[in-house]
C-alpha cells in the first residue's frame, strides 16, 4: 500500500478509542489539518540542527520532505513517520570542522557514506533477521556510543555558542528546562522550537535595551562589537527560490546546495553515528508497531534501510542526514491517527518552505547566544540517552565484560584521545572510542570465562526513548511519566 487509503467511516473519528490506521485515512481536509501538526512538530529540530551543523536549514526542510516520501514509499506505507535531521551526526560533525578543519562537503560527503551503511545494514537485516544486529552491538555497547556522541559535544558549547552571548545562552537554558517539565503534551514535545522563538525575541529586547554587545562572533571567527539580531539578509532575500549554491563571503563559507567530497578520515569520525540510528530506527519501528497492534519486524530492515536511503539523497546535495522523529510519534499518538496519507502532506508542506530563500534567512539569522542556551540541555540529552540504554536493559557493570572496555571507549570518545598512524591519518575522539568500545568489548567476551559470559548477556537493545516513541533529541524521554501521554511502553 503506497496511495491506495480506504476512508476511514465517515471520514471522522467517532470515539476516544477510534483508531485511524496506516493504510485508512480521515477526510482530505482533516488529513492536511493533521499534516500540518506533523510539520510543527518535527520543524524546530529539522532546522536547529543543521545550524549547529553548519549546514543549510533551507535546503535541510526541503530535502527532509522528498526524504520522507522515499522513506513511506519503501517501507510501502507500513511504517508512518516523518524523517527529520539527525541530532546523532552534530558530534562527529564539530570534530570534522574544528579538529580536521573540514568544509562542508567533506562533512556532507562523510554523512553520505555513513547513509550508505545505514541502507546496506537494513538490507542485511532484512535478509537476515533483528538477531544478528543484537549480537554486534549489544545494549552496554550501544549505550556507550550514544553517550561518547553526546558529551563529545561539550567542547562545542563552551567554545563557540556560550560564549556568543552568555547572558541570553543562560536565560534561553532556563527556558528551555522549565518549558520542557512544566508543560505536559506537545508543548512539552517542542520546548526546543519554542526556546529558539523565546531567544531570538529576547536577543532583539536586549539590543534595543542595552545596544551592541562585544563578544566572540562566529561569523567573524573573533571578538567583535555587534548586535544580537541582523535582519538585512531576510529583507533581501526573495520569497519563493531553491536553496542558494554553498559560497565564501569574505572568506567565511555560507554553507548551501553542493556536491560532497570525500574524506577517509572525516567518514571514521561520522560512521559510529550508524549505530545511533540503528537504534533510533529499531525503537521507532517496535513504538509504532506497539500503538498500532501490528506485527512490523518484518519490515524493520526496510525501515532502517529507508532511513539510510533518505540520508544519501539528502547528503548528496549537501542537505542533512535523516532519523525518523519522535516528535511525530507523539502526535500520532495524541490523535490516534496513524494514517501514512498525513505524512505525504507533512512531506509536501516541507518541501514547499525548503522553496523560500527568506524562510532560510530566517532561520540562518539566529543569534549564536539562543544556540548556546538550546546546545548545552540538547547535547547533554543526547548524551545521557546513553546511560538510559543501559538502565533500561539492566546492563551489569559490575561484571567487568561490560565495565572495562566500555570505560576505555567512552574516555577516549569523551576526552578526544587521539591515535597517530601518519601525518595525514589520526584516528580520536568519537570514531576512536566507538572502535575501543566495539572491538574491546568483544575481545573481552571472547577471553572471559563462562560464568561472566552468562551474567554479561542482558535484554535485546532498547533504542533511546522506545519506552516512549523516542528518537534522535531525546526531548520525549522527558516525558515517559507525565501524565497525559500516550503509554506505550514495552516491558
């Protein structure tokens, strides 16, 4: 079933327990109200992240919408979800900008290798079974290149966006945490999107109240006086156009469309993000499948292949990469709709904002100082997805399997430990401790004895949030207790 939806009854839900599947549909006019819901919920994330990427958040929105059709089309419409940009990629990306000094498109050429991996690890689990990924990446592993991802990405905080405006980053992490856990529902849901607004409003009072400010700019790449806000580039720019091509304004690149470029040592320090996706995919697919009462593990490698498939397409002209978003689940399951036609029109609304050039301007105007706030909560989320991997699959750690190669690998992740091979190939920080994690973790279980081999074997992995209907920003794991929200958890 790709088009073919059946009306569902009068083309209304009838009850509080009426349910919309995938393959039905409500009215046309209900099913684009809904789509739009899906569009809100999955666009502050969609376009944060490629900021904090460096990549164009145009040209990320319009290519998350063709990205979510293939994705609907190859799961053939059995899997509802909207494909949004990945939070698991920002780690690797900083280290490839501040620690190779890498441009754009060889961040976007690494993404798209990674992509390829993705599709070609669904393929294989499709042809072969859940069973065999659970073997190579077992939930302390797993766990553990979440959370080196993460905390990677304190440095990035620290260095670049904080220090931008400290003041506003301070006030705009405020709002951020008290919008998240005093707010049940979907305002909850996007505490992030709302936080920009809050920041880029208060940026523009503090200008008119307290004038420049004289701090690090990151367009400048030093200490200057400016202020917070600049409207000159949205005034300027037209309403309807593609993305603008990637260029160099006064020898600072202003990331656009292009073609990628190719970089082994960028793609080792991108591919550990693979198996964050892995994870996020598997979580999604059991979510939706547990709210919808139907059996997909069938199509689980089709899910995770699409996923891979959307990420080479939309890195191969320079977009984002792509996960499927727990925002959207949460509005599936708030309506109990999960009729895949809302999502063709979620897709359609993308791709017509990713065709206004001042939509981009827009977005590409954010103060660094609302980036700074809305960072140092998202990265540390991201992070501590990792510990919740572990405390949901009971993983032991006082049995040393699982406690000493994983120690090794998060320190060297976290630290940016680095090994020299030559002078133009280094192996550090995420791609380095994800190596130490994986391989050390096996050699261990292969040395140790019997007894903690068996006390080492724990539950199947629990993607980051599949309590919930979790995913790459972690933001609904928040809400996995609150009252109100759809329970679908799987114990």
């Amino acid at each position: 079933m790709a088009f073919g939806w059946k009306l569902h009854g009068d083309g209304t839900l009838l009850g509080p327990d009426d349910v919309v599947a995938p393959d039905e549909r409500l009215s046309w006019g209900r099913t684009v109200g809904l789509g739009a819901q899906h569009v809100v919920a999955m666009f502050g994330a969609t376009f944060v992240f490629p900021l904090v990427m460096g990549l164009n958040a145009q040209l990320a929105i319009m290519m998350s919408g063709i990205a979510t059709i293939c994705f609907l089309l190859i799961v053939q419409g059995r899997v509802p979800s909207y494909l949004g940009t990945s939070a698991s990629f920002v780690g690797a990306v900083a280290a490839i900008r501040t620690q190779q000094h890498g441009d754009s498109s060889t961040v976007t050429g690494a993404i798209l290798v990674a992509g390829v991996v993705l599709a070609l690890v669904g393929v294989l689990i499709h042809l072969l079974g859940s069973g065999v990924l659970h073997k190579v990446l077992p939930p302390v592993v797993t766990g553990a290149v979440v959370m080196l991802i993460g905390f990677n990405l304190a440095p990035v905080v620290a260095q670049i966006y904080w220090p931008q405006d400290q003041w506003v980053a301070l006030l705009v992490m405020v709002f951020t945490i008290v919008c998240a856990v005093a707010f049940k529902g979907f305002i909850g849901r996007i505490a992030i999107f709302l936080a920009l607004v809050f920041g880029y409003v208060l940026s523009w009072v503090f200008d008119r109240a307290f004038g420049q400010i004289t701090a690090f700019d990151a367009g400048a790449g030093k200490v200057t006086t400016h202020f917070r806000t600049s409207f000159g580039g949205i005034e300027s720019a037209p309403w309807i156009g593609f993305p603008p091509h990637t260029e160099l304004v006064a020898g600072k690149e202003v990331a656009g469309w292009h073609t990628p470029t190719f970089s082994m040592a960028a793609i080792l320090v991108v591919l550990p993000a693979v198996i964050a996706l892995i994870a996020e995919n598997t979580g999604h697919v059991k979510a939706v499948a547990e709210m919808t009462k139907r059996d997909l593990n069938p199509v689980m490698g089709r899910a995770i292949a699409a996923d891979g498939f959307g990420t080479v397409i939309a890195s191969a002209v320079g977009g984002s990469p792509t996960t499927t978003y727990a925002e959207n689940i949460g509005v599936m399951a708030a309506t109990r709709v999960y009729s895949t036609a809302a999502y063709y029109v979620a897709a359609l609304v993308a791709i017509l904002f990713g065709l206004s050039p001042k939509f981009g301007a827009l977005v590409a105007s954010t103060p660094g100082g609302v980036l700074g706030g809305i960072t140092v909560v998202l990265y540390g989320m991201i992070g501590l997805l990792g510990a919740k991997i572990w405390k949901e699959n009971g993983v032991d750690f006082g049995n040393p399997i699982n406690l000493v190669p994983v120690a090794a690998g998060v320190v060297i992740g976290i630290g940016g430990v680095a090994l020299t091979f030559t002078d133009n190939f280094t192996l550090s920080g995420i791609a380095l401790g994800t190596i130490v994690a994986v391989g050390a973790y096996h050699l261990a279980r292969a040395l140790a004895p019997a007894e903690l081999k068996a006390r080492a074997d724990g539950a199947l992995i629990i993607a980051p949030g599949e309590e919930t209907y979790g995913d790459s920003d972690g933001i609904d794991d928040l809400y996995q207790d609150q009252p109100g929200g759809p329970d679908v958890r799987r114990h």
